[in-house]
C-alpha cells in the first residue's frame, strides 16, 4: 500500500483523476501526444485491482501488435513487483475477432474458415475475382494491373472498416468514375472468399460484426457468451478505431460493462484506411450516458516551445485544445540553406559535431516526392539513412520510368548493358500503356526484354495492325524512342521533352484515383529530373553514378531515419527536420475551398493533425526545412495568419498558424531576462490560457493589429467560421475589444476577439 501511495503520489493531477476515476461512468481521457498514457493505464488498472476487481475482468484493447506486447510486458512487470499475481488480457482487436471466430465457429454460428495472413493470397484471389467479373461482362477500364490494384487493397480495408454496403462506400469515398467496378469487384471477391472458406485479418472482426447485425436481441446474448465477461474495458489510440470496430464491441460489451477510452482526436490521422474520428470526438458521448471527461494536457516529451507551437496550431481546428510542454527545453529553428539537400546537410553536420548520433534524428516528410532529393543528397555524401516503409529510391516506380527512359538516352536499345536494370525495359511499354489485351502486353515486354533493339519495330508492328488516332501515336512513340540519343549531352532536357511528347502527365491523370496521386507522381519526376539537371554531363555517367550510388546505399540501423508523417505516429526523436512544408503541399490541395465548403474544410482539418502529429515528435529540437521569404518572415514576425490568397504564399500556412517567431520570443522570456515590450501575435489570449497553467510561466504581454479582414467586417456580412460553420455578422462594439457578434443560425449568437478571430468573410452586404 505505501508502494502504491508512493506511486500516486508521482502521477500529475490529472492522471491521479483518471486513475482513480469511479468504477461505474463511462470515461473519455483526451492525452496529447508524449503525456504518460501507458504509466497513466497501468496505473488506473491497478487501482482497480486494489478495489477488488479480479483480473479476469478487466479488458485492454491495442490497436497494434508491438503496443500490445510492449504494454503487456510493462504491466505484468509492474503488477508483479507490487505483489499482484495475475494481469488482465492485453489484445489486439485482430487477436480479440480471431478468438470470436473460432468459438462462433465451434458453435455453428459462422462457416469453419482458414485465416490466410500473406498478402500474396488475397492479390492472387482478387485477380480471379477480376477475370470473373470481366467475363461477366463488367465494364474495366483499367486494364493494367497497377493501374488498380493498390487502389482496390484500399478499398477493400475501407469497406471491412466502415460497416457500409459497397457500394454507399464508393460514393462517399468520391472516387473516380475509372473505379466505378470496384464495389462489384469487392462483391466477387466476398463471394470467392466463403465459397473456398477464407478469411483475411479484416474478416475476423467483419465477419461476426456482419452477423450480430442481423441477429436479435436474444440471440447476440447467446453470442455475448462466447466472449471474456470484462466488465471494464480500457480502449488506448480511441481515435483511430473505425466503425466496425466500435459497433461490434458495443453489441458485445453494453452497459453495464464500464467503457474508459483514451486517445487524442487532434492525433486521427488514419482516415485513409477507415478511421473515424468523429467516434471519438462525438459519438462515444451520444451512445454512453454520463460520460466524465478528462484531460491529460502535460506533455513530457518536448518543452514549452513545441507545446505553444503545438496548441497554437491545433486550437484552429480545437479552439479549447490545449498541447503543455513540460519535458526537456525543445530548439526550433528553419534552415539556413534554401535548397532542401544542402539545408538538410548541414543540419546533420552540426548535429553530428554536436557528439550526436544519426539515429537519433528523422527526416519526416507529407508525400513521398519530398524524400526524393532528400535520398539523393544523402546517398551522394554517402550519409547513411534507413528508410521507414516506402520503397527504397530505386525501386519507385516513376524514377524507374525515367531511368529507363535515361536508358535509351544514352543508347541502351543497341547496347542493353547501358539500361540501370535490363528489366526497367518494361517501363517503356506501359507508361504510358500501349493497350491490348493483357496477354499481348506480357508477351511484348518478354520480347523487349530479350530483344531491346527491336522495340520501336515491335511498336510499329502494333501500329500497323492499329487504326487511327491510336495508330497515329504509336508511329510517333517508335520514333520517338529512335531519336532519344540526340538528347547524350543533356538528358534532363531529353527527359522532360519524353514526358511532353508521350503525355505521361496525362496518363498519370487518367490512371491516378485522386488528384493528389497525380501531382505525387509528377513531383516525383520533376524532382528526379531536376537533379539530373543539377548533376549534368552525359546520360551514361548520370547512369553509372546513381548505380554507384545505389550499390553504396544499405539501410544502416546507425543512419539517419526516413520516413512520411504517417509512419512516424507513435515515434520520438532528439532531432526532427520537417520538409515539404509549401502551401498546396502541405496542406495538399487542388484549390483551397476549405473557407466555403464543409468536406475541404474538414480535410484540411485532417491535414492539420497530421501537422501537429510531425511537430510533436521532436524531442530536443525541431527544424523547418524551408526557408522563408522576407515577406513570410515580415508577417510572422508580426505574428499574422494569413486567411486569404493563401496559394500565393511559398511557405505553409502551418507554420504560421504555429506562430514561430511569438513561441521564440515567449521561450526566451521565459529562459533569460529581457525586456517587457509586448509580443506581437494573433493567438494572444490563447499563450495566455496557456500561461496561466504553469506555475513558473512569465507574466508576458501579448498585442495583435486588427487583419485588414476583420477591420472591413460589418453588420450584415456573411463570413465562415471552421467550426460553426457560416454566418451573418449581426455588430462589432467600438469600445474596449471591439468584440464582434456573429449570428450561426442554429448555434446561436457567438461573440469573437477580433485579435484572436478565425472568421472568413465571403461577401459583402448588399
């Protein structure tokens, strides 16, 4: 007992109100990133060991199978050394449905099934179920494989996910009408599936989610036992669980089994694969009575800087959220080179003359084109790195494209030893694609492969049996690939002409499922041939030299870590260098119509979290691989966050919402003496409420000018607001704040700081 008041003791505030919460409400704990969640846990597990809750029913939920082991082991280790002899089951939700499957089965409720795990079964069982739906006589336009496939693997996941018929799924995904057989080809694929008696990891929670669905009250009970009798669930990462999930855990865990989940909506960043934050955000509170909220805000991962960039950022989707920093002092800085490579370089350089280690940094980047010159750099000062789930530099498919095509340039079709790989040949015939049946177009690249002297014959051959503008194409492709060696002296050039002549960006567009696929594969090329313009010289001693390069390069545990915001979630590191970081990149769009529209706004939420997500896994230092302009350094020195004409910026409008010049003047306040003039920034009153939560926070002053946008709002005005929505500006007062009242219909009357307004005025008064 003096062990465990000695432990309590230890725990922050708030985590002492989470772990000794009562044993019968329903609890919502909202724990930013780094704040304690596994000791806040496995504390709140314990003391319900001590309330006399046997270990048998208590159930912990993970979403992933290295959380589930490494909580596993820390609490039995814990538990243990306090004297407690049993620990309660730690699952997955994959291990959790696997168990469920087998005692439905057992009792005849669900068909006796294999579970298959290697993806190469369900790609093989896909391809059949396409080549009967083509038979059928479905209508395929995408008749290359991977032109598809990822896409359909995707959709899939989505489907499994969203506990939707297909087809609703498709509709709401807004997917290209290219795709439009994808919901019949997921249909195909469940009618194989249970006709050879299969299920894939998806299928252990589907399955018998899809059967509680249709059954009755009295028969789901029948269900309930075969399941372990928790009656306290603790669900960690809530907000990145998805519906099936959710629902299927309802039927089988209702009241008065008693729910605590603990997540951060600000840290959804998983939609893609069927996520739904709004669970978390919105539903939990609907569906449970009385649910206790709490909040574990103190973040003991980054200091002050990171948690007032992180609030500041974060408060534009959350105007409540709030992100402290309470761990080690956290240096933020942008870089000191405008090019990203030489930037990224020298950041290493002085990290490493530092006596720091490599692998103590990472590189994160929003899209993979970002890591393209990132690579290259690296690989051409023979840095060491190791990448983090996508493909090694290589073996991307557009740079494979264009090496091929460097290839001809330099005169791989008569001497083949020149081609980087002899099989980049195939890259030639199917980007863009030459049509035909699918066995024609296997057939051709084999001969290729064998023969490549002969290919612009084989094209022309195809050309002659063609009728037409396809024709026409094909007589222009053959020659074109006869006359690509004039291009020796300056393959760049003789890259970007090939990429204009064979319109691969068109083809990009029609084969891509979202446009934001498009502009990946067109900045990944513009990005490669961009270095080959900066290297120069001969297309055989740029062939030669990325050879070199890629022999040379290994992953090196000892490298520098790459890797996209996505596969970072979950991780920390000392150094974190953020690139990629342009508006219209990150976020990404098209065209920004997130102020008008309610489906843009809420993905540049989602782009958003994944902003605040990369910024929070700095532990020491954080660096912006961009430099600003001297109007971007101008207005963030101002602490301006800039509302409008925003794709006529270079720099993220990320970065501004993070207010990086008013952060550093706070941190400096904070840390040495300086002088009391008044800090300029637009999120005043929010550095305030954070201020005000630490106990050793200077007494600072804030001032923001009134944006020309807020100055020209009157009554009668409609404007946005991206969380109520749009309304009408009913007055501002002229005195004091000049606080500005906003009528939203039916959220009622909102009053607004003009300093600290997020309004978006779309038209004027009549």
């Amino acid at each position: 007992m003096t062990e465990q008041a000695s432990q309590t003791r230890q725990l922050t505030q708030e985590q002492q109100c989470v772990v000794q919460h009562d044993l019968a409400t329903p609890a919502k704990v909202i724990a930013v990133a780094g704040a304690g969640k596994t000791t806040t846990l496995i504390s709140r597990i314990e003391y319900l060991l001590m309330q006399g809750v046997d270990a048998s029913q208590i159930g912990v939920f993970m979403f992933n199978k290295s959380a589930q082991e490494e909580f596993s082991e820390r609490l039995s280790q814990h538990l243990s050394s306090n004297g407690f002899m049993r620990s309660p089951s730690v699952m997955t939700f994959h291990g959790f449905g696997l168990k469920l499957c087998r005692r439905m089965e057992q009792q005849g409720w669900l068909p006796n099934a294999k579970l298959v795990t290697d993806d190469f079964s369900l790609v093989k069982m896909l391809r059949e179920a396409m080549s009967l739906l083509v038979r059928k006589g479905e209508k395929v336009t995408l008749q290359d494989e991977k032109d598809w496939l990822e896409d359909v693997l995707l959709f899939i996941d989505q489907v499994k996910a969203s506990a939707q018929p297909a087809q609703e799924v498709f509709k709401r995904l807004g997917w290209s009408k290219e795709r439009q057989f994808f919901p019949a080809l997921y249909n195909e694929l469940e009618s194989l599936r249970k006709r050879h008696n299969i299920r894939f990891f998806s299928d252990l929670l589907s399955d018998p989610y899809e059967l509680l669905f249709a059954l009755s009250e009295e028969e789901r009970h029948q269900i309930q036992g075969f399941v372990p009798a928790f009656r306290y669930l603790l669900i960690d990462e809530f907000q990145d669980i998805n519906p099936c999930q959710y629902e299927l855990l309802k039927m089988l865990y209702p009241a008065p089994c008693q729910w605590m989940i603990v997540g951060d909506v600000q840290q959804c960043i998983y939609e893609w694969r069927g996520a739904s934050p709004d669970i978390m955000a919105t539903q939990f509170d609907r569906d449970f009575q009385s649910v206790q909220t709490y909040p574990l805000s103190t973040s003991f991962r980054f200091g002050h800087s990171v948690g007032l960039m992180a609030s500041s950022v974060i408060s534009e989707n959350d105007p409540d959220a709030l992100v402290i920093g309470e761990g080690d002092r956290t240096r933020v800085s942008f870089a000191r080179a405008p090019k990203t490579g030489k930037a990224l370089l020298r950041e290493l350089k002085t990290w490493v003359e530092e006596g720091r280690a490599l692998s103590e940094s990472a590189v994160l980047v929003r899209l993979y084109s970002d890591m393209v010159p990132i690579q290259l750099a690296l690989m051409h000062k023979a840095v060491p790195y190791q990448l983090h789930g996508d493909s090694p530099l290589m073996e991307n498919r557009q740079i494979r494209m264009l090496v091929a095509y460097l290839g001809v340039i330099a005169g791989g079709l008569e001497n083949p030893d020149l081609f980087f790989r002899r099989d980049d040949v195939e890259f030639l015939l199917s980007v863009p694609s030459l049509g035909g049946s699918m066995a024609q177009r296997k057939t051709l690249i084999q001969q290729a492969k064998q023969s490549p002297h002969l290919l612009p014959q084989m094209i022309d051959t195809m050309a002659d049996q063609a009728e037409g503008w396809r024709a026409k194409k094909l007589y222009e492709r053959a020659d074109w690939l006869r006359s690509l060696t004039m291009y020796r002296s300056d393959p760049a050039q003789g890259l970007a002409y090939t990429l204009e002549k064979l319109g691969i960006y068109r083809y990009f567009e029609s084969t891509s499922n979202k446009d934001i696929q498009t502009q990946e594969k067109i900045a990944t090329c513009d990005a490669f041939i961009a270095y080959v313009r900066g290297v120069g010289g001969q297309a055989q001693d740029i062939l030669t030299q990325l050879a070199a390069l890629n022999e040379r390069h290994t992953d090196d545990v000892n490298g520098v870590h790459l890797m996209t915001i996505h596969k970072s979630k979950g991780l920390e590191f000392d150094l974190v260098l953020l690139s990629g970081l342009q508006e219209g990149r990150f976020p990404y769009y098209d065209e920004d119509l997130s102020h008008i529209d309610q489906q843009a706004a809420s993905q540049m939420q989602s782009e958003r979290r994944l902003f605040y997500v990369a910024i929070t896994r700095a532990k020491q230092q954080l660096v912006i691989l961009e430099t600003p302009t001297a109007d971007e350094n101008k207005r963030m020195k101002r602490g301006d966050i800039p509302r409008t004409a925003l794709k006529n910026m270079a720099l993220s409008r990320f970065v501004f919402e993070a207010q990086p010049y008013a952060v550093s003047h706070i941190c400096q306040r904070w840390h040495e003496d300086s002088n009391d003039d008044p800090i300029d920034t637009a999120k005043g009153t929010l550095f305030q409420r954070y201020l005000s939560r630490v106990d050793s926070a200077p007494r600072l002053i804030f001032r923001h000018q009134l944006s020309d946008q807020t100055q020209g709002l009157k009554a009668g005005d409609k404007v946005r607001h991206d969380r109520f929505g749009q309304g009408v500006v009913v007055r501002q007062e002229q005195e004091g704040k000049r606080m500005i009242f906003v009528d939203f219909g039916d959220q009622g009357l909102k009053r607004f700081n003009p300093q600290q307004t997020q309004l978006v005025k779309l038209s004027s008064r009549s």
